[in-house]
C-alpha cells in the first residue's frame, strides 16, 4: 500500500513545504501528495487553496500574486511554537525529492498547469512514479492528451458507473474516491474495471484502518507516522 503523506506530513508540518515532505519521509511515507498553482507570473508552486490567509501571512488569491511576493510569505503549521517555512516551486522539489524511491500524486489545481507540470516530472525522470490527479475531468484528460503512457487518477466523492465510464474512455489507471464512502461493493466493482482505488479524505485512524481493511491501493494521510505503525505492526 502506498502511504501518501498528504501535502506532507501536514499535521504536524506547515502543509507543502519542505519541511512537511521530510517529515513525511521520516515518518515512514512511500508517497508524497500535493498540489500544482500558477503564480502571477507562471512560475508553478506547490499550494492547496486559491488564497493565502489560512496557512500564510498574505492575503487575496495565489494567482494574483508573483513568485517573488510569495516566496517572502511564512507558512504556517500546527506546531505549538512559531514554527514556520515558505512556499515551493515544483522545481525545487523534485530537486530535493526525485532521488527518493516514492511515489507522488501531483493533484492539478489550476488550468493551464498540465503541459509544463507533466513536462517537469519527465525533466526529473520520475514520470513512472508519478499519479497526476484531479477533481477537475479536464484536466487530467489533458495530461492523457499530451502523454497517453501517463498514469492518471480521478478525485472524486462517490463513483458511480458513469464516472467510471467516463475514466476507463481516457483509459485512466486510478480512482481516488472519498473515503467515507469506500465499500467493499465499490472495491469489487472497481477492481473488476482494473482500476486502481486511492482514498482521500482520511481524517481519523478509525478511517484509516477500515480503508486498510478494504485493501485500497493507497491513502493520503496528514499522519503517516500512524498508517506506518499500522501496517507494519499490527501483525507483530
């Protein structure tokens, strides 16, 4: 299984930073989940919401925002003491983390982002081990436009039989539904379509241990310290 830390190790770390992947890393992830904007003047950043104010200390929407006014910005955690960190390109991470053996779900938060993103990935040679998500259709049918060997998921709350349709007609690897509403009736559906199920929105271990029942593919988790104890303790 693979355990996403979710924009990093995001409960304990300032979420998409640097210090948030590491930490994931330490903390036993096989995966690191995040997110694709364009800045003001088109430089790709890894950042969840469409404004600042609730993990930095700017304000008004990323897009309006050059990279330079960002990388001053402090994100924010929730660390009890004032930890903080800054923003990041995609370039500088795969940098810093293309060497790693794991997995990465980059999810495309913005139109216009797929070409360059997906051209990044190729740059740093990590294509193979990479998932390119969306709650957007369009976007990642776009990635299979430009590179139909890409392997690419579709976020999504509840699945039925036409969003499965409609992924298997791109010939999409991955469905990526929320958690709360995995079955096992979905697991068998799916996996009879061969289609790989990631789980989102796993906010308690309570969650994440039926999602481990079910035998998913892959999780995202802001604590994968406690998906890592799981799988390689339970047995113990």
């Amino acid at each position: 299984m693979i355990n996403y830390a979710h924009r990093g190790a995001s409960e304990y770390a300032p979420e998409n930073t640097l210090s948030s992947f590491y930490l994931g890393l330490q903390q036993g992830a096989n995966g690191i989940e995040t997110d694709v904007q364009r800045t003001k003047d088109g430089t790709l950043v890894l950042f969840h919401d469409d404004t600042l104010e609730r993990v930095t200390n700017g304000k008004g929407r990323l897009s309006e925002h050059t990279w330079e006014e960002l990388k001053a910005l402090k994100v924010y955690g929730n660390s009890t003491v004032d930890f903080f960190d800054r923003i990041v390109t995609v370039r500088e991470f795969l940098e810093k983390f293309a060497c790693y053996d794991i997995h990465f779900a980059i999810e495309l938060k913005g139109e216009g982002v797929e070409a360059e993103t997906l051209s990044l990935i190729k740059e740093y040679g990590v294509i193979g081990k990479t998932t390119f998500t969306s709650f957007n259709f369009e976007y990642i049918k776009k990635i299979k436009e430009i590179d139909p060997s890409a392997r690419v998921g579709w976020l999504t709350e509840n699945p039925g039989e036409q969003e499965i349709e409609k992924l298997l007609r791109i010939s999409g690897e991955e469905m990526a539904p929320k958690a709360e509403y995995i079955t096992e009736d979905l697991m068998n559906t799916l996996r009879k379509r061969g289609l790989g199920v990631r789980a989102w929105g796993v906010s308690n271990v309570s969650i994440m241990k039926k999602m481990c029942q079910l035998n998913v593919d892959g999780m995202t988790v802001n604590f994968p310290d406690r998906l890592f104890e799981w799988l390689h303790c339970r047995g113990k």
